[in-house]
C-alpha cells in the first residue's frame, strides 16, 4: 500500500491515498473544506451515485477511482473503497483541534427516512440498523452498504449509528443513509470559532 499525504492546515484540509491489493486498486482524494464536488468511477454505478451524495451534501470535494474485482462481485471494491475514504478523512482531519466532533442528521426521500449520529471519539465503531427492501439496487448489493461504512468507522477511528427508520424502496432507504451521513459528516467536521485550536474533549486528545 502506498504512504498516503495529507495537508491538514485549518485552510486545507486534504489528502490523498492510495491502496493497492491483489484485489483492488483505490485511489482517494478529497478537500474536507470544499463545495462538494465529486468525481467518480468504481464500476459499481449506483455506488458512484451514493458517494455523490456524500460529497454533495458532506461539502467535501471528492475524487475516487477504483479497479477492483468486480468479475466477482462488488465486495471488494465496496468495502475497501469505505477503507480508504476512512484513512483520508483520518489524515485530512488531523488533530480534530476546533472541529465539533459530533454530527448528526435525518433525511427523508418520499416514504423513507434515515438517522445519521457521528463521533469523531477515535473509537471505532458502527451500529447499523437497516433492514433493506431488496437485496440488490441495480447492480450494488444493498449488504454492501454496512461494508462500506464499516470500513469507514475502522479507518477514520469513529463511532457511526446509522439507522433507517422507515422505508419500502431499497433505493430510498440507501439513498437516505448515504445523505444523511454526508451531512452528519459535515457537521461534525465544522470548524467551530468558539473553539479554535481546542481539542474537543475533556481528556485533551481524541
């Protein structure tokens, strides 16, 4: 696996990564203070279209390109790509000095409607309840949403809930998670000026 960069300035927080393995080839790259600009390519098109969303409502620029396994199915590809974007959002935040560590989020799409809880404690964990309608959504198997996103809470060292409160069309269910993690995403990594240069935690470090 390549070393991955980061410039994580209160200006410019970004990085790049770079994962090679025999069965995928990833390759991140994202601004956490952008306008939400996404570019992407894994093969697995309703997948692009979910990170979209993160990059859309989280307001981060977004750049992933993967080469995966696909021959297989879409595992790999999925999960390792949720590993990735982890490490990068971890290198990109740095410290955590100001940001406001938690976030949270409910978005509906018609008949369904989800909860996103975020905490950048630098535990990982993830509670994910949901119960999806179909197991396939075009050609993105709707089980590989909990891979994704714990690959995500693994590498950025989060705690994630996620939740799907209701919903009958597996497209809106995953469509509602996936926005509403990019907008828990994108307050808790805010900038709080009441908070400059402070690590927000009793205990001083996160």
């Amino acid at each position: 696996m390549n070393m991955p960069s980061a410039d994580h300035t209160p200006s410019h927080r970004r990085a790049e990564v770079a994962r090679n393995t025999a069965e995928t080839r990833i390759t991140v790259r994202l601004d956490l203070d952008g306008t939400g600009e996404g570019r992407f390519a894994t093969g697995i098109g309703f997948f692009d279209h979910m990170l979209d969303q993160i990059a859309r409502h989280g307001m981060i620029d977004l750049d992933i390109r993967a080469e995966g396994d696909l021959h297989i199915d879409g595992h790999h590809t999925v999960e390792d790509v949720g590993i990735t974007f982890g490490q990068a959002v971890h290198r990109a935040v740095g410290d955590k000095k100001g940001i406001r560590r938690y976030g949270h989020a409910y978005v509906p799409l018609d008949e369904a409607l989800s909860r996103v809880v975020i905490d950048f404690s630098g535990r990982p964990g993830l509670v994910m309840n949901v119960p999806f309608k179909s197991g396939m959504i075009g050609t993105f198997d709707s089980q590989l949403a909990h891979e994704f996103f714990q690959g995500f809470a693994n590498h950025a060292f989060v705690t994630l809930h996620v939740d799907n409160l209701r919903g009958e069309n597996a497209h809106h269910q995953c469509e509602t998670v996936f926005k509403a993690f990019g907008r828990a995403l994108r307050m808790a990594l805010e900038l709080d000026p009441r908070s400059a240069g402070i690590v927000p935690s009793t205990k001083g470090s996160l």
